[in-house]
C-alpha cells in the first residue's frame, strides 16, 4: 500500500492509495482511533455501488455506519444541504468524537468537509474520494465548502481531513467523460512539477485511457504526491500553491461563460491550459518544442468543442476572478515541462491573441 505524508503545522495525515482498499477501511479506521461513531456522507449511487464493499467486513465490535445520503450534483453544495447533515447529526446524537467520512467525488468531499468543519466548530473526517479529480486533486488539501447562489465556493474552510483512503479501483465505475475530465488535472501535475510524470502518461496514455490497474495507481499515487507537497509547503495559498492554478483562471471563465454544468471542469482545465501555453510561447517564456508536446498530450485526451464565445467575455471573468490582486491579472504559464511560473499580465492585446491562438476564441 502506497503511503504519502502530508506535514503541515500542528497537523499530519496519510494519504493512502491501494487498489482494493475500500475492504479495509473498518481496520484503518480502527487502527487510527477513528471508529467510535462513523457517518458516512454519501449519494444513493456511490452507496449503492459500494455499501458492500465498504461495510461487508465490518467487525461486530465497532458500531455500525451511518450513512446520510445526499442527491449527488453541483447543487447538493449548499447551505441548506449542510444544514439537513447537521440535523441528521444531532438528531444521531454526533457529539465531538464522531467521525465523518466522505464517500464520494469532489462534490461529497468539499460538502461533507465543511460539514465537519463547523459542526460543534469541527469533528475528524476521512476522505473517500471516489472520481479521479477527488483522488488527485479535492480531497487534499484540507479546503472544504459550498456554494453560494452568487458564486461557487463561497462559503468555506480550511478544514485537514484525518485519513484520506484512494481506492483506484472505484474508479472502474466512473463514466468516460468524468474519468477523461479527470486526466485533464493529472496533466497539470506533470507540467507544473514533473517531467517524469508528463512523459509517463504521454507513453502509457492508452493504458490510462483503459484504466490499466497498475498505470492509474501510479498515476494517482504521483499526482497525489506532487499536490501533498505543494500543500505543505504552502497551506493557505499564499504564494507556491499558486502553481495549482495552471490552466484555471482561463478554465473558471471557460465553466461561467458556458454555463456551469456543460463543461466538465478538466476539460475547462484543458482548454485553460492551452490557452496558458500559448500565451508562454508567444512571449517567448517556453520554446516551441515543450509547447508542442504539452498541445499534443492535452489534445489526444480529447477536448470538446466550445461554444462561439467573445474573448470581452472571457476576459471579464477572468478580471472576477477572487484570486486575482488588484488591477494586475496573474497567469500561470509553463516554462518547461515540469516547471511553471507566475507572470503578471499587463496588457490586455497579449491575452485576446493566446484566446485566439489557441483556438478558445475563433
Ligand atoms: N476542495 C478542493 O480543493 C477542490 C479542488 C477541485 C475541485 N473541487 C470541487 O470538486 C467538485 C467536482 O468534483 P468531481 O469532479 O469529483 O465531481 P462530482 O463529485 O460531482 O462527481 C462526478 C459524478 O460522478 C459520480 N461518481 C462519483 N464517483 C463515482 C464512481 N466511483 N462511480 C460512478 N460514478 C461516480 C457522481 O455521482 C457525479 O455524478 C466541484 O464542486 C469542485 O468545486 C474541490
Ligand atoms: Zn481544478
């Protein structure tokens, strides 16, 4: 079993990544003092996929899950969905050495973490990401939240989880364009961090598309890493977490000018990438031939077509975005594979020509 540590101050846990995993989480949990009382957040399907598996070896001897279901989907992120889990809780009679463990995708995770965040101002919670982009990019990093009518996410916290417990197996189950979208972010990692990751997919992307057991592990297991370290270094985003950010300022207004839910986010991410790409080789930051490598390995995984979309548009969102300081917009570009850096973009000429570019805006 894979075990990658993430150390922040006043705080550690594992990341723990095995096919397979999912028959021993009672003993995990048990091992670690995490089993007096569990409630186990999750939607109908992931429970109807993964009940057995997760509770069929349950030992006599630690109280029995409860599980809260709550509809799966974006809009499950809300206000009045954490305030039906806390009555669930109480009416339970949760009190402080409750655990909750998040069964799911990013949705479940980011919801059932702030949950833990503020009930009784913060019980213990696990995560059981069950998507890719759970595995490899929500559930770590201890920011938890929801969404608010105005805007997503909000309304959150910094919230570390006590465990978290990757199964690559659940995987098998996700639909084709979850699992594609989710690759769009494991490529992120190889270019802002890792060559070695980047050329590892490039030469086994036929077995990662057919989610070859031992290729997505590896896959998981790296992408894992590399964002545990990125975290510890920097937990409350002031400056290296930053690099995470690749292909996101261009993908969120990507996500609000299509419409929320008709782009998934990877492939917003894609599209945010290329666009950063380009921008890097015009200004002569990355030369052409890492660009053309890194277009071609976003390109084989398969982008969608966008819709016509005006690049005033674009560019008003990414002047909303809530990362942004003040007048000055802050792109991350790649100057090699496996190596990014933070340019301050001035003028506004440059950024129309990249949307153009590569092909966001036609
Ligand atoms: N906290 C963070 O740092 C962070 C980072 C990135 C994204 N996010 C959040 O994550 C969310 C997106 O997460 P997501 O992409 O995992 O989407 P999701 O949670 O909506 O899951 C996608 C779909 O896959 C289904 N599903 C999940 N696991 C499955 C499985 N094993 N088999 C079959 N179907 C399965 C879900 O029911 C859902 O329909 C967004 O709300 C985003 O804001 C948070
Ligand atoms: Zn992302």
């Amino acid at each position: 079993m894979k075990s990658i540590r993430v150390t922040l101050p006043g705080h550690r846990h594992e990341i723990l990544v095995e096919p397979g995993l999912t028959g021993l989480i009672p003993k995990l949990l048990k091992d670690r003092g995490l089993s007096d009382s569990v409630f186990v957040v999750t939607s109908p399907r992931i429970q109807k996929l993964y009940h057995q598996a997760l509770t069929g070896a349950w030992p006599g001897d630690m109280p029995p899950p409860v599980f809260l279901q709550v509809p799966e989907g974006e809009s499950s992120k809300s206000l009045e969905m954490a305030s039906r889990l806390y009555t669930r809780l109480i009416r339970q009679g949760a009190d402080r050495s409750a655990v909750v463990v998040a069964l799911g995708g990013g949705v479940i995770g980011d919801l059932a973490g702030f949950v833990a965040a503020t009930y009784l101002r913060g019980i213990r919670f696990v995560q059981v990401p069950t998507t890719l982009l759970a595995q490899i990019d929500s559930s770590i990093g201890g920011k938890v939240g929801i969404n608010h009518e105005l805007g997503k996410n909000l309304i959150g916290a910094f919230h570390q989880p006590s465990l978290v417990l990757s199964d690559p197996s659940l995987l098998l189950t996700l639909a084709e364009r979850e699992w594609h979208s989710g690759l769009f972010e494991a490529v992120k990692y190889g270019i802002i961090s890792s060559s070695r990751l980047f050329a590892f997919i490039e030469s086994r992307l036929e077995a990662i598309r057919h989610r070859e057991m031992d290729a997505i592990t590896r896959l998981i297991v790296e992408c894992a890493a590399i964002k545990a370290r990125v975290i510890s270094k920097d937990e409350k985003e002031s400056g290296l977490r930053m690099i995470l950010n690749f292909g996101h300022t261009v993908g969120h207004a990507l996500e609000a000018a299509c419409g929320y839910g008709k782009l998934r986010h990877g492939e917003a991410v894609g599209w945010g990438m290329l666009f950063a790409i380009e921008y890097s080789e015009r200004k002569g930051l990355t030369s052409s031939r890492a660009a053309r490598r890194m277009r071609e390995l976003i390109c084989a995984l398969g982008l969608p077509r966008l819709p016509r979309l005006r690049s005033d548009e674009i560019l008003a969102s990414m002047e909303q975005d809530k990362k942004r300081r003040g007048r000055v917009l802050r792109l991350v570009v790649p100057s090699r594979i496996g190596r990014v850096s933070v340019v301050e973009a001035e003028d506004r000429e440059s950024i129309r020509a990249a949307l153009r570019g590569s092909g966001i805006v036609r």
